[in-house]
C-alpha cells in the first residue's frame, strides 16, 4: 500500500514541521514513544530532528475493567519521568482514536506541561474524536495494514514496506469466482453498541432508509418457533428444556433468512455474531453465496453514560433487567468482555466502523447515515 519511500517522504514533512514549531526551543521535550508499534516511526523520526529531545518510551496493556470515566488501559512503565516537561507523543497509527485520547489523558495526569500529538498515519474515515492530531504523516483508507512497525499477532514488524493485510486470501480467490455469476450484492450491516447507545431507534432508520432486513437473533427464533419450522421445533425443544441454543441452530436460522428474503437491499444484524467463532460462520456461509460482511456500525457511548440511559429507560419502563446496580454493571462488564474480541476481529477485516453515540438521536443518525452512503 504504502512503500518505504512514500513513508520516508512523510517523516521528512512531519520533522519539518516539528523543527519549525521547536525551533530555538530551550527546553529539551520528551519523545513518547509508544511501544510496539511506533519504533521504527520514532527511530526514523528522531533521526531529522535539530532541537534536543528525551526519549521516553511506553507500553499501553489492554483493556483493564470499566470505571466511571469508561474503558481504562493501565500504563506498563513509562520509561522516564514526564513531569513539568512539554512532551510530544509518537503513535504509529490513530484509527478509532480510542487509544490517542486515553495517551492523551494518561500524559497530562503524569504533569506534563504541554502535549502535542504526532502520528505516523491516520484512517479519517475512523476517527470521530474532537481531540486534535498536531502532526500527520500520512492519511491511509479504513484497512487493517501491518508493516514498519506495524504487526498483525506481533507478526510483520520488520517489513520495510506497508502492507494490507489479506485476512484469508482463499477466500477472495472463491468469491472473485462467485461474482462473475452473482452480480446482485447484498449489503451486510452489523450493528454494534452497548445497552443504552440507541441501537434500537438507529436500527429502524437504517432499515427504512437502505431497504434492509432487520435480523435480531431473539425475535428470530421467536419467528421461527411460531412458524413451527424444523429449526424452530429444535430450537424450542432446547429453550423447553432449558437449554442455551447453539451455535449451528442460530447460524441455520441466519442461513436460512438470507437465502429466503428476496425484496430488500441488504441485512442488518443485530445480536450477532457475539463471538468470534460466530463471526468466522458468517464469513463461510456469506462466502458460499459470494458475499463479504460490508461494515460493522458500531454506536459508542462512555460507560457513565450507559448507566445515566439504563437508569433513566428503567424508570420509564419499568424493565426488570434494568432495574439494580449490580445488574447495570455486570451488562457493562459483559458487553466488554464479549464485543472487544469482536471489534479486534473487524478491525483487521478493516470492516469497523465507529460512530459517535453521544449526540442527540438525529446527529447520531447523520453519521451512520453517512457511513452506510459510502457503500
Ligand atoms: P485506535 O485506538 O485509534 O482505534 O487504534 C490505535 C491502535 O490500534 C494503534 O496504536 C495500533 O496498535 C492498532 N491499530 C489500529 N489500526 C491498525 C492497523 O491498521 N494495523 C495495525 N497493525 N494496527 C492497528
Ligand atoms: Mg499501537
């Protein structure tokens, strides 16, 4: 995607601009480095730097629990002391923005007296944070790339050159073959968000708009039950005897609806998939008809606000599964822990799609209206 030549070019610009805006500069700010990733992008960018700078390097763990101020990642050891020194943080890669705006936070918390931000590159179609990129190497499109400095399972690093990543390569072979023969695509929309981020309201002007199917799992197998289908009387002999229903049953039902509903432009599924073996099942049964996953739509809201909207639908509707604290928490804690795989797995698809939730319902639904017109 991006050769080794078009990355140097880049660094030239960005230690151009930084030389400019420290030029003369009397203190000695500190380099941030963001371990893995961003090694080879600080090495090279240090090297053309003219004003005297402290490297400090740092390494984010993942995802540690939940508090109020929503998801927080854990610092690993930051290398050198930060506090009263100006400090410019070196990312490789700013997608979501998830983690730049968690660095930012972390860095100002440690007393640094001024932050700016320099990233080698930028996925703009990702990013929706207010929070400002001081200096940008490169923009690249929404895909899941691995080269210098950049890995797919710590695998890639050491490329010279950056690359796309081909999830399975196979499977592009089958479906450029499928779709000579099959040149009517469907749209396959998954949509993500926590208890409370609108979901349900979005789902319904998605629909109406693009022409969708609307498959959530549950009301499916409440459809297929009534209808007394064989995977229905499967499904409600284990629901009868108290059983969780697997895997294959909520795959055949999903198979089945894709095949059978004719008149609409696409599907948006709700529910599932909900693990990452569920996920790899859609791509195969998508695969057989020469279809890919077109984008996941994923509704983000900070915990304390999942918890402000549970407790405020609770008290309108009375729901018992939204009733008590504990409750609340364990939902939180569960969406967590299950959707997080999740959105690692699309996003090395480069099939993920963030969009604000925090806004009123309209400028929500603006954003993902935007999104799904780009497909
Ligand atoms: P964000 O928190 O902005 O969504 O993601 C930033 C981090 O995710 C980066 O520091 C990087 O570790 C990882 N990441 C995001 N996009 C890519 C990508 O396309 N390739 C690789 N290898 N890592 C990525
Ligand atoms: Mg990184």
């Amino acid at each position: 995607m991006i050769t080794y030549e078009q990355i140097e070019k880049a660094i030239d610009g960005v230690a151009e601009r930084m030389n400019r805006d420290f030029e003369g500069c009397t203190d000695v700010p500190v380099l941030l480095c963001i371990l893995n990733g961003s090694i080879l992008f600080t090495a090279e960018l240090m090297k053309r730097l003219d004003f005297n700078v402290e490297l400090v390097s740092m390494k984010l763990s993942s995802y540690v629990g939940t508090s109020s101020t929503g998801k927080i990642r854990q610092v690993m050891g930051m290398t050198g002391d930060i506090k009263g020194k100006r400090v410019i943080i070196v990312e490789d890669i700013v997608d979501t923005g998830n983690t730049i705006v968690d660095l930012d936070r972390i860095v100002r918390e440690k007393g640094a007296t001024q932050v700016k931000i320099c990233t080698m590159l930028l996925k703009p179609a990702v990013y929706n944070k207010p929070l400002k990129l001081d200096y940008v190497g490169m923009e690249i499109p929404n895909d899941f790339i691995v080269g210098f400095g950049l890995d797919y399972d710590e695998v890639g690093r050491n490329l010279k050159d950056i690359y796309v990543l081909d999830p399975d390569p196979d499977y592009h072979v089958v479906q450029q073959a499928d779709n000579t023969q099959n040149a009517s695509h469907m749209k396959y929309y998954i949509l993500f968000g926590p208890p409370g981020a609108g979901k349900g309201t979005q789902a319904t002007a998605m629909v109406e708009k693009y022409n969708l199917r609307h498959i959530s799992t549950g009301a499916l197998l409440r459809e297929e039950i009534a209808a007394g289908t064989e995977l229905g009387l499967k499904a409600k002999a284990l629901i009868d005897a108290g059983a969780l229903v697997p895997d294959e049953v909520v795959e055949g039902m999903i198979e089945n609806l894709f095949a059978k509903v004719k008149d609409v432009d696409g599907f948006l599924l709700d529910g599932f998939p909900r693990t990452i073996a569920q996920a790899e099942a859609l791509d195969s049964i998508l695969a057989k008809k020469g279809e890919k996953v077109t984008s996941v739509v994923s509704i983000m809201i900070p915990d304390d606000m999942i918890k402000e909207r549970i407790r405020h639908r609770a008290a309108i509707e009375g729901r018992a599964d939204d009733a008590s604290e504990d409750t609340i928490n364990n939902r939180i804690k569960t969406y967590h822990d299950k959707t997080e795989p999740l959105i690692d797995f699309y996003k090395k698809a480069g099939k993920y799609a963030e969009i604000e939730g925090t806004g009123t319902i309209e400028q929500v639904r603006e954003s993902i209206f935007t999104l799904m017109d780009k497909f």
